[in-house]
C-alpha cells in the first residue's frame, strides 16, 4: 500500500466513517493537535532522565492515539469499533502525579520553562497538552465530545508540569523561577 494517496490534494480529507471535510475544520485541528502533543510525548519518552517512566509514557501515547481516533470519528458513527478513555486512566495519571509529588519541595514560585534541554521539551508537551485541550473545548461548542477527554488532557497537562519539577530535580539543575519587578 501506498503512503500517498492523492484524495487529499484539494485539501479535504476522511473521517472515520467516510464522510469528507477540510483539512481546515476544527476536527481536524483538534486531532492534528493531539498528534502533535503525542510526537512532544515520545520526545520526552526519549529523554535519558526518563529511562524509568519509558513505560508509563507509552501508556500515555496510547491514550493520545486512542483520543485521536475518537476525535477522528464522524459524528454519528460512534459504533465504530476503537478503544476509549476509562476512568481508570486518570486514575492512573493521577496516581503518577502523586507519587512524583511526594519527591518535590513545595512550590513557592511560578516556574519558568527551562534549566535543561530535556525539561525544556518537558514545558514544551505542557503547553501542547493545553493548546490541545483548548482545541478540544473548541470542537465540544461545535458537536459532542465525551467530557473525559478534556479531562485527561487536563490531568495531563498537570502531569506535565510535575514531571517538569521532578526531571529538574532529577537533573540536578534549578528551577527558573519568575521574580517579578517591584
């Protein structure tokens, strides 16, 4: 099978369920997004600091393609057969982010982004994940979206930053904090 199939020349592509729409539509955007933030994943996953969360990162991915199918799906052809968010996925995020929060001092400033090159692509999938999830609210004002999905990516987003924390910690840099001016 060819990669290249031409039926997207004229900038219109398929749903699953077949029916055609622009390359331009939100739902387009919206899954576009989540493909982003899964390369920005997978990014992370191959960061060296990250050697032990290799696992729970790909569970993640997964997650990311499985939203992206959901995402993908004609309004209406729901019945197609993929697989979806469960609550026990954000409980399993949620999980993660307690346990890495039980390694890191107490946040007393905002953190900005960098200090290493790997949290820096850390900061980087964190602020995808929100433009994903802002995507993602947008589509709901134009048709049903299961409420979990903004919810993982919300609790992602959070993970995200945490991970930020502890990779720096793990990294033995300091964070770069915001000193505002007086």
């Amino acid at each position: 099978m060819k990669i290249y199939t031409k039926t997207g020349d004229t900038g219109k592509t398929s749903l699953l369920g077949g029916k055609r729409v622009s390359k331009g539509h939100l739902k387009i955007d919206a899954y576009g997004t989540v493909d982003e933030l899964n390369s920005f994943i997978g990014l992370l996953r191959d960061q060296e600091v990250n050697s032990s969360r290799i696992g729970f990162l790909k569970e993640v991915q997964d997650r990311l393609f499985t939203i992206g199918a959901t995402l993908a799906t004609e309004v209406g052809k729901e019945n197609i057969k993929k697989p979806d968010i469960q609550e026990e996925d954000l409980l399993l995020m949620e999980n993660e982010i307690d346990q890495m929060e039980e390694k890191l001092p107490p946040l007393k400033n905002f953190i900005l982004p960098g200090g290493h090159q790997s949290v820096s692509f850390c900061h980087l999938a964190r602020t995808v994940c929100r433009r994903t999830e802002r995507c993602v609210i947008d589509l709901m004002e134009l048709e049903p979206v299961d409420e979990i999905i903004v919810r993982y990516l919300n609790r992602l987003s959070d993970y995200l930053f945490v991970l930020g924390r502890l990779m720096a910690i793990e990294l033995g840099v300091e964070e770069v904090t915001w000193k505002p001016r007086s």
